[in-house]
C-alpha cells in the first residue's frame, strides 16, 4: 500500500496500523499506530478513527479462517463506522476455471487452504457492509509485480514451465496500477461489490517467464510436461500452475473508471527494464 500513499495523503489525513515505527512513513507524514492484528487487544486506538480503511494485510499462514480481519471488524464496531472500506483480496478464490473467463459473478471455490482464508475475510467483511452502513468493496488481485518484484532470480535458476499445450493461463497487475484500484475504490467503488483488479493481459504462465527472460537477456526456462513438474517445483508453485482462469477486468474499468498505467505486461516489464530495481 506505499505505492498509494501519495494519492492517498493528497486526499486524506493518512493513519496506518504499524507493528514497529517506521521512518519513511514519518517523513510522508503518516500518522502510525503502532497494534498488531494478531492482538485484538492492541487495536483499541483504531475505534472510531478513520473515514475509510483499506486492508491490505494477509490472513495468517494457517487454518481456514482470518482471524486478523475478525480483530478489525470487531475494534471499527466500537466507535463510529467508516464510511468506505476496501479490502485487498486474491484471484484465488475462484479456484481452477479450467481456463475460462472469470468475472466476479463467477461462485468462490477455492481450491487451496490459502485461498480459503480469503474467502473467509471477504465473507466476513461482505457481513460487515451488509449490516453496517459502510460501503464495503473487494478488490480481487492475481499475481502482482513491479520493478522491485519481478520473478528474474527464478529464471536465472532455469526453473521450469509447462509446455505451452499443457500450460495455465494466468493473469496479473502492476502493483502501482492496484494501489490506483485502491484509490479509485475508495472514491467509486460500490457497495459489497467485488472487483477483479487484473491488467489486459491475456498469456499463458511459460509465456511471462519467456517475456522476463528475453527483455532481460536470459535464457528462456525450459519446458517440462505436467507429469514431470512435480519433480522440479515446490508444491507452492505446483498449486499456482494447477489453477488456470482468464480475469475479466470490465466492471473494474466501468464502474471505477480506472484507466491503467501498465495495461499489460509488455508495458510493466518495458518500464521495469529502465529501473535499477529490477537488475
């Protein structure tokens, strides 16, 4: 959420929820509280406080639930409620689509306990916004990359891809665009309504390690079938390569109006190549 401070702070008098003080927030002039969404307890300063909220923090690493977003909800039930809240998601709760096109309309069936959690903290803030008068949007991100976050050391290592007849399609966002999302949602966004922050892209997974590997010079990452990639890749990165969907992004760009920076990966990776982050 850093990339959306600067629109954020024009528009705002920005709070955020810290676990240690950090200096550069401090120079942004972002007012920190410092709690931790573990302990409830530690949270009681945010009751009350803030106009809007973005959560962009994680469930934890474990179980089917989101305690964390349970904590919030809980403390911003204790004073006055926020009038717009958006919630960071994941693309994952759709689970496998075999390769079709997915808009929001499409039913939550996670196939991973990761994604499940998600499900949890949208269903919990979904109920929050239904009996609250905050108006609750959720937007639903895949695979997020910058300049400072591109996958180049798994290409340096030769990591494998699928052969193109074998390979999931996949979909991403530049992370400056979904911080734009955040803001666009904060002003438009409507209520429990979901929205699929994805670019324009339309690529298969092995195409966008191909992309990576040409714009910076690499050799392209070698094809293996499905039946072999167990044998080279962590069960991680197996579950990412067993879901495949195609992000519909129109009621992104409709109903928020959002224009994007990096409408493809071509776009992000052409910028990325001219950023020393990104060597």
């Amino acid at each position: 959420m850093r990339r959306a401070l600067p629109d954020l702070i024009r528009r705002w008098r920005v709070y955020a929820l810290v676990r240690e003080r950090d200096a550069e927030l401090a120079s942004l002039g972002v007012t920190q509280i410092v709690g931790d969404l573990d302990r409830r307890s530690s949270l009681r300063r945010l009751a009350g406080l803030a106009h809007a909220v973005v959560q962009s923090s994680p469930p934890p690493d474990h179980g089917n639930d989101d305690p964390r977003t349970r904590h919030l909800i809980a403390v911003l039930r204790r004073g006055s409620l926020p009038r717009r809240l958006v919630y960071i998601s994941t693309s994952g709760v759709y689970g496998d689509c075999a390769g079709a096109r997915v808009a929001e309309t499409r039913p939550a069936r996670p196939v991973t306990a990761r994604a499940r959690r998600r499900v949890a903290a949208e269903s919990q803030w979904r109920r929050y916004g239904a009996t609250s008068r905050c108006c609750v949007s959720i937007l639903r991100a895949p695979g997020i990359y910058a300049a400072d976050r591109l996958p180049l050391d798994r290409v340096r290592k030769g990591l494998p891809v699928l052969h193109a007849a074998e390979d999931s399609w996949t979909n991403h966002i530049h992370a400056e665009d979904l911080a734009r999302a955040c803001v666009a949602a904060l002003a438009r966004g409507r209520a429990n309504r979901a929205y699929n922050a994805s670019d324009d892209s339309d690529l298969r997974m092995g195409d966008w390690f191909d992309k990576l590997a040409d714009a910076f010079h690499l050799t392209r990452p070698p094809r293996v079938s499905r039946g072999e990639a167990p044998k080279f890749l962590s069960p991680a990165m197996l579950s990412f390569m067993n879901e495949s969907r195609r992000l519909d992004n129109e009621r992104l760009k409709r109903e928020l109006r959002f224009r994007f920076r990096y409408p493809t990966v071509d776009a992000g990776i052409a910028a990325a190549k001219g950023n020393p982050c990104s060597g």
